[in-house]
C-alpha cells in the first residue's frame, strides 16, 4: 500500500498553510497536500486522497472521500470526524488530536 | 498600507524548509537566550494556534512562544511582557502595552490586521511567512530596545 494522501483545504490561508506544514514534518509517513477551498473537488478527482480537512464538508467529499473532517465551520470550535465509517462530533480540537488521527488513518 | 496577497494566486507551501529563513545576524549566545523575543498566541480555533506556534517555535528557535487561551489574553500580557502578540480580537490591553500584534482575522473573515511598532498594516489574505516576517520586525525592534 501506498503512502496515505491528506489533502488540507481549510478557508483561510495562513491557517490552511501551517496545518499542512506541521503534518508534512511531524507526520512524514503521509502525503500532505493543500489547496483553496474553491479547488476542494478537483483536487479530490485528481489526487483521490484518503482524508480531507475542511471548513465545510461538500457533496463531493462526503461521496467520494473515505475519510474527513469538518474542522471548525465558522471558525466555531466544534468540528465533525467521519473516520472509518463513523461520524464523531468533537469540541475544542487539539493539534495533537490530528497528530494522532494522521498517525493512525484506517 | 495594504499588502495584498491574492488568494486564487497564492502559492501552496511546501515544507517546512520552503519558508523563511530567520536573518543571518543571528546569534545564540545565552546571554541572548535569557532575554530573547516573547510571542504570545491567543487566537481561536486552537489548533491552529497550536500550528502556528509549533511552526514559530521550529523556525525562529531564538523566539519564546507561549498560547493561551483569548480570555486570559489580557492577564497573559501583563504577566509574559510579550513582545509580539497574535491574537484573533485586539483589546486596548494589547493596543496599549504591546509594539507589535496581529489581530488575525476578527470575526473570521479574510482581513487581517498587524501593528508593528506604531505602523499599521491591512491584509486582505495573511499567509504564513507573513507572519513569520512580522515576528522577525519584532526581534528587531525588541533587540533595539
């Protein structure tokens, strides 16, 4: 199997950047790869990752994407998983828990 | 003074090593190390000020970076004496007792504002080593002082 692909497509630039900065080096086993949100489909057709962290989940991504999360809509501090075929809502979204979530995609 | 970024024009970042290089004058006496930069992040959502101070820490390891959370801001400023400050809203606490801040976007949109050392700066869309070079005018200024 190959490495696993993320592809990062959060709203707001500086904040999509530095996610896909501190995963590329504290996650090196992965793919990390980032876009605007504006090119979120294209992007999934063409690299076919295996999660996608947003700021809002589309159509596309929920038929077409094994796994993703809906990171803090509205910059408001409730995000949603859909991991492995199971939707978790989660307040307050640490680092560390995408950290974890990276290390261990199924 | 407006520095503009466009954003369907942006560049996407590679590692960690595409950004930034702090200057050269650089020295890591420890001397310098006791009394070097404070950055103090207290913007919201948390994982991002986590990333962002993660990213600061790796790349500027002669700067100090503390979070905490945007209520404490102002306690935070009159205990840690920071001399930069990103935050997600600017309180008078900060606009009057810090050189150089970051009010990275108010109310979640796209405009950001900085103020470094009495000059403010307009961004329609910040990006990362913006805020890296805003953390090296505030070395700067600290090593004036």
């Amino acid at each position: 199997m190959g490495a696993r692909r993320i592809l990062v497509a959060n709203e707001l630039t500086s904040y999509r950047q530095t996610l896909a900065i501190v995963l590329r080096e504290l996650r090196p086993h992965v793919e990390v790869f980032e876009t605007a949100s504006e090119y979120l489909e294209g992007e999934i057709t063409r690299l076919r990752p295996d999660l996608v962290i947003c700021s809002h989940v589309t159509y596309a991504v929920r038929q077409r994407v094994a796994n993703w999360i809906e990171l803090y809509p509205e910059c408001k501090p409730y995000s949603t998983f859909y991991i492995g075929g199971q939707h978790r809502a989660k307040r307050d979204v640490q680092l560390t828990d995408l950290l974890a979530l990276c290390a261990s995609l199924p | 003074m407006a520095a503009q970024n466009d954003p369907v024009h942006e560049v996407a970042l590679g590692g960690i090593n595409s950004l930034p290089k702090p200057p050269d004058n650089r020295t890591e006496d420890p001397a310098r190390r006791r009394g070097r930069p404070r950055v103090l992040m207290a913007n919201e959502p948390r994982a991002y000020r986590e990333g962002i101070a993660a990213v600061i820490s790796q790349l500027r390891p002669t700067v100090d970076v503390e979070t905490v959370e945007p209520d404490a801001l102002d306690e935070s400023i009159k205990r840690y004496v920071p001399d930069m400050v990103i935050c997600s809203k600017a309180t008078e606490t900060l606009k009057g007792r810090v050189r150089v801040w970051v009010e990275l976007y108010p109310e979640n949109g796209a405009i950001s504002v900085a103020n470094i050392g009495g000059r403010r700066m307009e961004y329609t869309e910040i990006q990362l080593p913006d805020l890296l070079s805003i953390v090296d005018k505030a070395e700067e200024l600290a090593k004036a002082n």
